[in-house]
C-alpha cells in the first residue's frame, strides 16, 4: 500500500529545511518565487524546491529529495547552494 502524498510531502519538508539550516540564507528574491515541485518515478516521489525559469528546463532547482512511496524512506537531502550564492 502506498503512503499519502501529503505524508511524503510533510516529511520531505522537514529534512529539506533542515538540510538548509547547514548553508547560507537562501535571497530574498528568490524566496519570494520558491515553488516546491513533485515528480513521480516509478515508486519514487521527488521533491524539488525550485524558481520556475521561463520554460522548464530554466528552472534553478535549489534542493531535491527522493521517498520511496511504499516504505516513505527518504534519501539525503541534495542542496545546491552554489546555485544562490554565486
């Protein structure tokens, strides 16, 4: 059975707030535009905490995070900080 969406959801919010807790402030500018996106593969759900560029492929995806929906176990936490404090 697989777990809810808004409990993968949840938990994948939690790690990727800890995780930035470890970098620097993320601006303000693009805090204003922060959209967290959700992809599914196969089993996985990948959460990604991005800002929408123009077309797709122009999004600056700032952290990802992957559950397994059967189990709800989380991988680590991808931070990209190099992508807001260049």
């Amino acid at each position: 059975m697989a777990i809810k969406l808004e409990v993968l959801r949840e938990k994948a919010r939690v790690a990727t707030r800890e995780a930035l807790r470890q970098c620097p402030a993320i601006p303000e500018p693009l805090r204003e535009s922060l959209t967290l996106g959700i992809r599914f593969e196969d089993e996985a759900r990948v959460f990604e905490l991005y800002v929408a560029g123009e077309v797709p492929e122009d999004a600056l995806v700032l952290t990802r995070v992957t559950a397994n929906s059967k189990t709800g176990e989380l991988g680590p936490v991808e931070v990209y900080p190099e992508r807001w404090s260049a």
